[in-house]
C-alpha cells in the first residue's frame, strides 16, 4: 500500500467498511513537508514522527513509531535552519556566552517552528552531554541546585556572594532566575541582574532571568532545558532560583540534585509559615541574614528546624537534612555550607541516589510536558475552541456550573476525536 500523505475523515471510514482481512500502510501526521508538494519518497526516509496503522479483522491497531535519531531529527530543516543549529551548537560547547543566550531564547519561544529547532538542537547537546558523561566515568559533570526562599529571604544577595566564592574557586556557574509575571498585564520586571551586580560582570558566572509565564511551580516549561544548555556550555554549578514559597514550589525538586531552602529569621511562627512539602523536599535549610541583632533569632530558629526535621520522613538513605546559619553581608558560614553540599553530592553520587533521581525527573518532566502539551492542543481544537466563548459566558452567568459545562467540553472533543479515528 503506498505512503499516504493526505488521509481524509471519508477515506478511514470508508476503509472501515472494506471486507480486506488486512492492510498494511502509513500515514503522516503532517501534510505540508514544505518541499513543494506531494512527496512520493518511503516514509522511513522522510525522518518524521508517523503512524502506523494497521487493519484488522476485528478493525484499526495504532502503533506509534517513534523516530528520535538525530538523523531524522535534522533531515526536515532547510539550509537555513540547519546552518542556525550548527552555528548554536558550535558556539555553545565552545562557552560563547552569545550562543548560550540565543539558545535559551530559542527553547523559550512558542512559535512552533522555533520549537522544532529548539527540539533539533537540544537532541544534539543531549548527545554531547551523554559523550561528556561517558568521559567522566560515568558520573554527571554538572551539579544543580535549586534555590527556594520567602520574598525577602535574600536569595540574590547570597547567590552574588555564594556565587562569588565559587568562580574565585575555578568554577563555573550559571544562574537560572525565575522571575513571576503579572498575572494583570503578563509582564515581568526581571531584575535579578540588578541585584547580581558584581556577578553580573563576572566572566566565569552566566544570569539567565526567565520569565514564569503564569507556570504553577514557580519554574518556566523550558528551565529543564536551559539546564541541559548551561551544562553544555561548560559550566559545572547550576543555580535555580525561584519564585517565594508555596504549595506548587516542589517543581523546582524535580530538576535538580540538591534543594535549598533560604529561610530569613524574623518569620513570625516559622514553622506554621512554611508549607510542611517544601520543607520534606529540602536537602539543606539555611538560616540567612545570621549577623548583627539576628544572630540570636537566627540561633532558635536553626534549633526548631533541627527539631522539625527529624520528625519528617527520610528522603534518603545516605543523607539527612542539615540546618545551617548563614551571613551574606560577612560571609559566616557560607564556605562550611557550601562544604555540606559537596559532602551531599559526593554521598549522593557514591550510593548511586543522585543518578537515580535524575532518571526519575526526566521521566516526571516528559509527563509535565505532555499535560501541557495536551491541555494547549485541546484548547486551540476547532470544535472545542468554538464552544468555550459561549460556556464561559454560561458559567459567569450561573446559567451552567463549572463542572457540567468542562463535561460538554471534553465530550465534544471526544466525540470529534473517534469520528476521525473510530476505534
């Protein structure tokens, strides 16, 4: 059966009907290849996502076969865009911070051709990051940290000081600041490099403020990918700063090796104030702003963490959570804190935990964005998108409850969906 590139509603019902026992044959997902028209080329060697179908007696078996090489990855792109990849992707194993740069804003654009590149070039960083692991024994080059804290904590002063210390020291580091956007207007102020001034400047250090776009976890959709660019660039600490405290804050846990939470030490009822989640996801709680008159403050809030932590459930079995006091403005106890999250990565990395939990977050992360992926593709359905104009409309008028008119919703979309693939 020939590669079919125009399927139609009244072909596959039609098919249905036919007493043929079985056929076999494909069909593209896609019917602009922007080639110019019809292709009549095998359907291996267009190196797209297709669809097998196959009918049977008893009717239609989906199979899905997935293509991810990198060869079929690239082989859609035009000159253009191929020579954009290359130039990205040279650039930034080279440690141009320029490259760098333009390929986040690449991986943070919605337009849906600019993701297509964004997927194309990350493939091939995937694999350079793999060959640099190998390198290394296996071991990741790269440790990532997630940065988590009320308004006020005074996570930017000690990311510019922490910061500091680690680029004296040889490293490298990059800075993903998640900056929240208005939910009036949409906009951020990102001004995370405002506050970073010195590290800002330093050329050992790389500040990426993003903004959150409205995401629930306080992290944007493509902070997981940013992370895999950073890493290619070269740099071998990876900072996550994010958005206050709250019951969605979690996210950043499934993107990182170590959590850290920032705690400032004039709270109120500190331990009401933190949700109990973020603290059972904290590998290390720091007290900050331990110097002057909140030394004292600082002292009894360290001792009720201490308390409080032994009462949770352990995360690991190699570590336990530390509670450490912490200055910025003179630098006390931040060099033994940082010795702390070396002492985790090196436990972590011995009992194999930190590369399970790695697996365990790309697996998680798939999933987050396929719900995305899913929402946003039944929101712009056609028949969906008729429909929700006059349901809102309904709901805000009390005429409909919420849940009945999200019913109606779903079963139009269902029912659109087995009209075209009756199963």
């Amino acid at each position: 059966i020939p590669v079919l590139l125009h399927p139609h509603q009244c072909f596959l019902k039609g098919l249905l009907r036919t007493p043929f026992r079985r056929y076999h044959f494909i069909l593209h997902s896609r019917t602009h290849l922007g080639l110019g028209g019809p292709c009549a080329r095998s359907s291996d060697s267009l190196g797209l996502p297709c669809t097998k179908w196959m009918l049977l007696s008893n009717g239609l078996k989906r199979q899905l076969c997935v293509q991810t090489t990198l060869k079929e990855h690239t082989e859609g792109l035009s000159d253009k865009e191929q020579r954009l990849v290359d130039k990205l992707y040279t650039g930034l194993i080279q440690g141009q911070r320029a490259c760098l740069a333009e390929a986040i804003t690449l991986i943070e654009s919605t337009h849906h051709r600019k993701k297509e590149l964004a997927q194309v070039l990350l493939q091939k960083v995937l694999v350079y990051h793999k060959e640099q692991e190998q390198l290394n024994k296996g071991k990741p080059r790269a440790f990532r940290v997630g940065l988590s804290g009320p308004p006020g904590a005074g996570k930017s002063t000690f990311i510019e000081y922490f910061g500091k210390m680690l680029t004296e020291r040889g490293h490298k580091l990059s800075v993903l600041a998640v900056d929240p956007s208005s939910c009036t207007s949409g906009g951020s102020l990102l001004g995370d490099k405002t506050r970073m001034t010195e590290l800002s400047r330093d050329m050992n250090a790389y500040i990426r403020p993003s903004p959150t776009r409205g995401t629930l976890g306080g992290v944007t959709r493509t902070t997981n990918e940013a992370i895999l660019l950073c890493e290619g660039g070269g740099y071998d600490i990876i900072l996550i700063e994010t958005v206050g405290v709250g019951q969605s804050e979690f996210a950043v846990a499934d993107m990182v090796d170590m959590f850290v939470l920032l705690l400032p030490p004039a709270g109120g009822d500190e331990l009401q104030g933190i949700k109990r989640g973020i603290i059972e996801m904290a590998d290390l709680v720091a007290i900050t702003k331990s110097d002057g008159d909140l030394v004292v403050p600082a002292r009894r809030i360290q001792a009720e963490y201490v308390s409080a932590l032994k009462l949770l459930r352990k995360r690991s079995e190699v570590w336990r959570p530390k509670v450490v006091r912490i200055s910025s403005r003179t630098g006390e106890g931040i060099a033994e804190m940082w010795d702390k999250m070396r002492e985790f990565q090196d436990l972590m990395l011995a009992s194999g935990e930190l590369m399970t939990r790695r697996q365990k977050q790309q697996k998680i992360w798939m999933w987050n964005l396929i719900q995305e992926s899913v929402l946003e593709h039944f929101r712009t359905h056609p028949t969906v998108r008729g429909q929700i104009p006059l349901l809102e409309r309904k709901v805000l008028s009390g005429a409909l409850s919420p849940g009945l008119a999200a019913d109606l919703l779903l079963k139009a979309f269902k029912a659109e969906t087995n009209e075209i693939f009756p199963f």
